[in-house]
C-alpha cells in the first residue's frame, strides 16, 4: 500500500512539473509574440488619454 502510495506521488509530481513546464513554455511564447508585434508597429508618442500628446 505505501509503495502504491509512493508511485502514485511521485507521477503526480511528474505530471505536474510536466504541466508547469508546458505552461512556462506557452506563457514565454505568448510574450514573444506580443514583443514581435509590438515592436513592428511604429513608437507613435506618449499618452495619458488615448490621444497622442505633443511634447512629451
């Protein structure tokens, strides 16, 4: 029974680590693509309202 114990565990654990890892991976390529696209647009100016402010 403990053995049982001990093997279920331990898959537990790989299952989840596998599972962190799948989701770091994910999660590094979405900023990846969000850095890629926010980089190909052009820096426009600064803004507090949603409209581009001059001099700034």
């Amino acid at each position: 029974m403990q053995l049982r114990m001990a093997v279920a565990a331990a898959f537990t654990v790989l299952a989840l680590t596998a599972f962190q890892q799948t989701r770091e991976e994910r999660f590094k390529q979405m900023s990846r693509d969000w850095e890629k696209k926010g980089l190909a647009e052009p820096f426009k100016g600064m803004t507090a309202n949603g409209s581009v402010e001059a001099g700034l």
